[in-house]
C-alpha cells in the first residue's frame, strides 16, 4: 500500500489487475517467482522472476487521465531478458526480447537520433517521497535551461516506451521502483539506446534506483547535467 498524504494510492483495480496477472504468469512459467508492486515481501534471485507492476501510473489511473500502464518483465539472474508493456488506451503493446530487439504493436521501434540541444526530456517526479520534490524541480528545471523541452507523463513504463519508440529523447526520475522500469529498461536498451543508473555503482533491479534512459546521441551529456544538478 502506497500512501501520500491521506490518500491511500492502492485502488481495487491494482490488485485485482495483479492477482490476474500472477495467476497467469505461473501457468506460463510454473516455479517462476515474482517482484510485484502490491505483493507485500519482494526479493530478488537468480531464478526466473516476474517484475510487475499492475498498474503504471496509479495517480493518473485514480483521476481518469489516459496514461497508465501494465508493466511486466521477466528476470534471469537479476536482469531482464523479456518485457511487456501494454498501454490500454491505445492498445499498443511494447515488447522486446533480450538481444532481438524492440517492438511496438509487432513493428520495430528506434530511439530517436536528436542531439541534446533539440531534446524532449521527459521526467518523473518521485510523489511518493516528499524528500525529493526539490531537488527532482532542480534537475528538471537544469534540463529546460539546457535541453529543448520537457514532459511529464506520470507513467514511468510508459515513458521509457516512448524513450524506446523514439518519441522522447531523454527520460529520468530520482527513484524508482524495479516495477517501474525493469521492462522499459530492456524495451530502450534493445531499441539501441542507453538505460543507467547514474547513482548507483551497477544496474540492479532489487530495489529503488534513481533511472536515466536515453538516446544514443544524448546520453553523456544527459548523465553530467543529471548528477550535477542532483548535487552529487
Ligand atoms: C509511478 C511511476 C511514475 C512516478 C511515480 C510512480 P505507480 O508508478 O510510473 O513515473 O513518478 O512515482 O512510481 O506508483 O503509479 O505505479
């Protein structure tokens, strides 16, 4: 259960999406293990393992706006090999397979090749930690100065998908949880673009990260003004 301020950000429909989900998921891969959003005890193994995330975009789905998303990914030794994203509202399914590319509807999707000048750098803002409002403000705001927009979608599946489909250039948010992003991650990295975790010393995908995925041109540049505008 989720909680910011009084409302508590756990509606029916996450669960239910969730019970669905994992009830289908272990007919497909019996003994396989899952890392999910509303299950109460998550830890990560070797094993194959399912990265769920019933509902993207919880606060969005609450207030009826069109963007949120059901994200599943499956791990083998900690790292995503296959990811699922499906956005309902324009029945666009992204999937991608580890070393066999990245797909939107059966269609293979690029990232995009536009130079860090000329970016549409979408963002999150982590709501769920009123510790971060500031300093996610100021890395956003680093990157208007610098780069050429920004967005703010409030699904970090679905962002990393855009990211994928060549549709944003540069996407970051503080922290994260695996759910949120260990399906995007694969989608960007195997529609040739660079997924990192510019505080951490490696990628991991056990618990929240801070997450920068970008194009292949942006991505250094997009690397340097997020730490320094994070002040680390
Ligand atoms: C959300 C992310 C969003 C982020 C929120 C939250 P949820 O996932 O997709 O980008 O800003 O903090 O994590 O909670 O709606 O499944």
């Amino acid at each position: 259960m989720k909680r910011k301020g009084t409302i508590i950000l756990t509606p029916t429909p996450d669960l239910e999406v969730q019970s669905f989900l994992l009830d289908g998921l272990t007919r497909i891969l019996p003994g396989s293990r899952f890392f999910a959003e509303e299950q109460k005890a998550n830890h990560l193994t070797d094993a194959p393992t399912w990265v769920v995330d019933p509902i993207d975009g919880t606060l969005n789905f609450m207030h009826r706006r069109d963007a949120s998303a059901v994200s599943v990914a499956l791990l083998y030794e900690k790292m995503p090999r296959f990811a699922w994203v499906y956005d309902p509202y324009r029945d666009q399914l992204y999937h991608a397979e580890k070393g066999k590319g990245a797909f939107c509807n059966g269609k293979q999707i690029h990232v995009s090749q536009y130079s860090f000048e000329n970016a549409l750098v979408g963002y999150g803002t982590s709501p769920y930690d009123a510790s971060l409002a500031k300093k996610g403000a100021a890395c956003a705001l680093a990157f208007l100065q610098e780069a050429g927009d920004l967005r703010r979608i409030g699904s970090a599946a679905l962002d990393l998908c855009h990211v994928a489909a060549g549709q944003l250039d540069i996407y970051f948010e503080l922290q994260l949880s695996p759910w949120d992003y260990a399906a995007g991650a694969l989608l960007v990295q195997e529609a040739g673009g660079v997924f990192s975790m510019p505080f951490e010393e490696v990628l991991r995908f056990d618990r929240p990260a801070g997450v920068l995925a970008s194009n292949s041109v942006c991505g250094e540049r997009a690397k340097q003004l997020l730490t320094q505008a994070a002040g680390s």
